[in-house]
C-alpha cells in the first residue's frame, strides 16, 4: 500500500508492527517506520533489563549507578527513534489541513504500542499466564492501541485526520 501521493509506502498496520516487535527478517525491515519500530522494542528490553537492576535490592551503588546511566541511554535512543518515525510522517505522508487534529505524532502513538507490548512480555516472563488478569487487561490494551492506531492511518491517509505540527525535537538535532 502506498500513500496517495503513491510515491512513498503507507504505514504499516498495527499487526505488521506488532510482528516487528519480537522478529526481524533476514536483511532487515525496508520500511523505515517498521526498522525504527522494531529497534524501538528492543531499545525497551533493554530499559527492561536496567529497571530489574535498579529495583534489586541485592544491587550495589555502582550497579545501580551504572544502570541509572544506562537507562537514561535507552531513554535518548527511544526518542531518536520516535523522531526518525515523526520524520518519516511529516516528509512522506500527505498532508490535510482540514482533517480534525491528532493530539500525538505517529511516532508517540507507536511508542505507547510498544510499551503495552512490553508491559505483556514482562508479566509473560514474570510467569503469568494467559488467563491472569494483567496479562488479559495488556492484551486488551495492546488490541484497543492497535485498533486505534490502524483508524488513525486509515484517516490520516483519507484526509480526516491530521498530525500536530508540533513535535518534540527529540533526534540527535534536538538533543541537548
């Protein structure tokens, strides 16, 4: 699917995104938003890991120094890769000024997608199973973000909708 400009490919639906969270194929994702997408899953393992250190209570100061550095680390690689989303967005799809305005950019839209996701591997590898009810309210969750995300790139690319403008600089030109 390709925008309606045709020129450029259309965001990937929320299942294809999802997907990207847990494999890469061989070579790589060739959409940019699925590449950054699924760099972004990984980026929240990590702070996954950094967040297990920090909350031990067996961890020393300098292991917990170490990962408090770490953590803010994931944090500026996480916003590079919202941006990178957020630029794609602005350069490649098109533009409707008279659709109704979205309160967040494409790229904090999938960020939220990714967090859900995590917060439902966390509880899986807490050994929580499917039946438990956390899991059940982040499964739920993850299939309402991803509904409203697939409405969101249907509309977007219909003219009903828009993006803000307005979007963090958060890349590496935005970083202080």
């Amino acid at each position: 699917m390709t925008t309606s400009a045709g020129s450029a490919p259309a965001p990937p639906r929320a299942a294809a995104m999802v997907r990207a969270f847990t494999t890469t194929p061989h070579g790589g994702y060739q959409h940019p938003v699925l590449a950054a997408a699924s760099a972004l899953a990984a980026e929240h393992r990590k702070r996954a890991e950094v967040h297990r250190v920090v909350g031990d209570p067996d961890a020393g100061e300098h292991a917990v120094a170490t990962a408090i550095r770490a953590e803010l680390d994931r944090d500026t690689a996480c916003a590079v890769l919202i941006d990178r989303i957020d630029r794609w967005a602005t350069a490649e799809l098109p533009e409707h000024r008279t659709g109704v305005l979205h309160t967040e950019s494409l790229g904090q839209l999938i960020g939220r997608l990714v967090i859900v996701w995590m917060r439902g591997q966390l509880l899986a590898d807490a050994g929580h199973g499917a039946v438990h009810p956390q899991v059940r309210l982040a499964a739920r969750q993850l299939g309402e973000l991803g509904r409203a995300y697939d409405d969101l790139v249907t509309d977007l690319l219909l003219g009903r909708r828009q993006l803000p403008v307005f979007q963090t600089p958060a890349g590496p030109a935005g970083i202080a």
